[in-house]
C-alpha cells in the first residue's frame, strides 16, 4: 500500500500545468506552424509507422569525473522509481519522497534530446512501467503543455495582448501482450471558448493498433487523419507556435475510422476509411475517405545527399447531405542543418478545423529553417489562404518569422514568433508571440 500511494503521489506531482504554446484551430490572422523534420511523415505524426530508436533520443550527460551515475547497492528500479525500502529510503515515506524528486530533478536536468523530428518526454523512464504478468506489456505515461504570450498590433486600433493555454494533453500508451498490438487514450481538459461541450472534445485520440503486417500499421478508433502533411502532423513537434492557414482550417482534426499506414524506403503512404463526425459530434452522419502518398527519392541514399520527400493525396466525404473534396500536394528537402517545406491544397467544401463547409477554398506555404546549432533554430515562412475563391478579394497572407530553442528537444523548448498578417477585406497587423513547450 505504500509503495502505491508514494507512486500515485509522484504522478500527480509530474502532472501539474507547466509552460508551453499554442495549437490553434481558426480562420482569423493567427499564424500557422510546422515541424522541425517533417521530411519523414512517418516520424513526424502522433503514430510513426516505423519504430523510433529511443537511444537515437535520449543520451544521459556523464558526470565530470567520469563517475558510473548507475544505482548503487543493487537497488532495485521500477520505471526510475526505487521501491520503497526503510533501510534505504528512511523511516519515513515523506523522506523517501523527496529524495526521488531529487534523484529526478537530476536526471531531468543531466538529460540531453538533440532530436527535434519526434516527440520527447522529461520523464519518459520514470513514467514507463512494464509488467510482468497481465494483457499489458507496458504502460507509459505521459502529459503535454503549452502556452503563449501575444501581442496584436492592428492599424488604426488598439494593441491586444493575451495569454493563452493552448493545449493541455494526458496521453495514456500502452502495448499489449506480444508486442504486437499498443493502444492510446490521449485526454484534452483544455478550456476551448469554440466548443460549449466539454465532453466533446476531452477525448482526443483513442485507439488500438497493429503491427502484425511487416511494414505496416492498422489503427482503429479516433485519430487524426493523414490530410495533407502539416495537418496530419503532432501538434509536439510544429516549428512554430500555430499551424498553417490550409492545415488549421482544412484538417487538424479527429475522426473515428479504420486507417492503414506502410512505410517502404522509397515510398510511404496513409489510407483510411472515416465517420465524417468529429469531436463525437455525432454516431454516423456520413463517410470518409483520406489517401495519401510520399514518395522519398532519396530513400536508400543514408543521407549522403539530404532527404527528399514529395507527396499527393486526396480526401473526400459527405457530411448531413453535404460534400466535399479536397487535393493536396507536398514537396520537402533537407541537407544538414537546412530544410524547406512547400505545400498546397485545393478544396471543394471542407470539414476541417473550420467546420463544415460547401466553400471553395485553396491555399499554400513555403517554409525554410536552418539550425544555427544543435539547440537554436531560425524560421522564416510564406502563408496564403483564399477561404471562398467565389468572393473577390478575400485572401488572406501571413509572413512569419520565427526562432526555436531546444533546451531538451521537444521536450522543453522556448519559441517567439512574429506574423506579418496582410488581409485583402481587412487592416494589416502585426503579431508577437513567445511561447514555451513541456513534455512530462
């Protein structure tokens, strides 16, 4: 009983609000964001197909003197935690305690992430039970932070400055027995003024997976569908602190559905069949389909010459009596500390983060960023979005620059951004933000 009450204790402890950024649905000027390496759709989503090498993350600092930081005196390690023993913790549980939050504020702090293409946690370890017995393998668990500060600068009117909460994720990812099927449940309490429900939107991806199929995987159950590479991307490893207009207003959403993703070296691909609800809206009240495919030119060339990713893809659905068809397509190259991205996508009626709509819409983005070191990164990005090409002058243009530093990957990062946002109907303005990430 001890032991679960200290191990209930330290979570809730782990799971307190820190600081983070934004992840923005809107039609508005807010600006639009994207992943450090996306060049890999399958290491750049919520799910990659192919594993990802936890050693190729997380590297521990060695102590000055070269000194062995392993446990001593054969303790015993749980998931990073020591089982609680008086000989070693004291008599007492509240000394135990707190020489494991010292042990893990050490270890958090001698933690070095240099990648910043996937996911990372603070205390992945400490949060990762295996089990010996049981349907589970293993349990991790995990939680995701972010906020920002922004100032809007209007012409002809007042400045605006907020500060937001914009994601609040507990994520919940297990792998069954064998190793061959895992699960997520990711929960989002984040307050959203859009959406009145509360329920709706609290649980965000639930879902179990395959990976009996060498190559491959089968999902079903709630996730974000592969629409366009941005918009199919975790909202952990966007470069900055909001997605692009195509991406936030044509897709960045979930639905229910069965999904098959393969990976190859020269070619990858995401297809799936969907409810057209979203958010659990409701049961039924139309279908889906979502296509897309990569092609990876360069794909058994280990780098030597950067990585080159091209893809297309399709979606199309009914909604209550309404279509929509929308084609995207996607360019990316990487070389060393360079990168670009380029994407466009044409829509005949949407149901995206915008919501339902017959409107007529198109967009694109160009992207370049360069790491000036492992650690500091520069943005710089081109943003156009026609919401009804059946309405004259109407476009609406973002130019964003950007700077990221990655003190422990995309675990603990520190972002500003600044928007130019030019619209057609409407005064220009001119946006400040800084924003700050934390992954538990």
């Amino acid at each position: 009983m001890k032991k679960f009450l200290i191990l209930v204790v330290f979570i809730l402890f782990a799971l307190q609000p820190a600081e983070a950024f934004q992840d923005v649905i809107a039609l508005e000027t807010e600006p639009s964001s994207f992943s450090d390496t996306m060049l890999d759709s399958i290491e750049s989503d919520d799910n990659p197909v192919s594993g990802v090498d936890t050693k190729t993350i997380y590297k521990e600092k060695e102590s000055e003197n070269n000194i062995d930081t392993k446990p001593q005196n054969n303790i015993q390690l749980r998931s990073g935690i020591v089982d609680y023993r008086p000989e070693t913790a004291g008599a007492h549980a509240g000394a135990f305690l707190l020489n494991v939050l010292k042990d893990t504020a050490k270890d958090v702090y001698e933690l070095e992430i240099e990648r910043t293409d996937v996911p990372s946690q603070l205390l992945k370890d400490r949060l990762t039970f295996d089990f010996e017995k049981g349907p589970l393998e293993s349990l991790h668990l995990w939680s995701a932070y972010q906020m920002n500060f922004s100032t809007n600068i209007e012409q002809n009117a007042d400045t605006d400055s907020t500060f937001d909460v914009g994601l609040i994720n507990i994520l919940f990812d297990g792998k069954f027995r064998g190793g061959k099927e895992n699960f997520r449940i990711m929960l989002d309490p984040t307050h959203r003024s859009s959406h009145p429900d509360f329920m709706q939107t609290f649980f965000q991806d639930v879902y179990v997976e395959s990976t009996r199929i060498p190559h491959h995987k089968i999902l079903v159950g709630n996730s974000r569908p592969g629409v366009g590479v941005e918009g199919a991307q975790s909202p952990y490893t966007l470069s900055f602190i909001n997605r692009s207009q195509i991406s936030r207003n044509l897709s960045n959403m979930r639905k229910f559905g069965v999904r098959l993703r393969g990976d190859y070296s020269l070619v990858d691909y995401d297809l799936g069949m969907y409810s057209s609800s979203t958010n659990f809206t409701a049961f039924f009240p139309g279908h889906e389909f979502d296509g897309w495919v990569n092609l990876k030119p360069l794909g058994k060339t280990d780098g030597k010459y950067g990585k080159i990713v091209t893809g297309a893809g399709i979606q199309s659905g009914e909604k209550h009596g309404t279509s929509y068809y929308m084609t995207g397509a996607y360019a990316g190259y990487r070389y060393k500390r360079f990168w670009t991205k380029f994407e466009y996508a044409d829509a005949n009626g949407s149901n995206g983060g915008s919501g339902l709509t017959n409107a007529r819409s198109q967009g694109m983005f160009v992207t370049v960023g360069y790491f000036l070191t492992k650690k500091l990164e520069l943005l710089a990005r081109y943003d156009h979005f026609d919401p009804d090409k059946n309405i004259a002058r109407n476009n609406r243009k973002e130019i964003t620059l950007g700077t990221n530093y990655y003190l422990k990957g995309q675990a603990l990062k520190l972002i500003f951004n600044y928007v130019f946002c030019k619209n057609d109907n409407a005064d220009d303005s001119h946006r400040l933000m800084v924003g700050t990430q934390i992954i538990l």
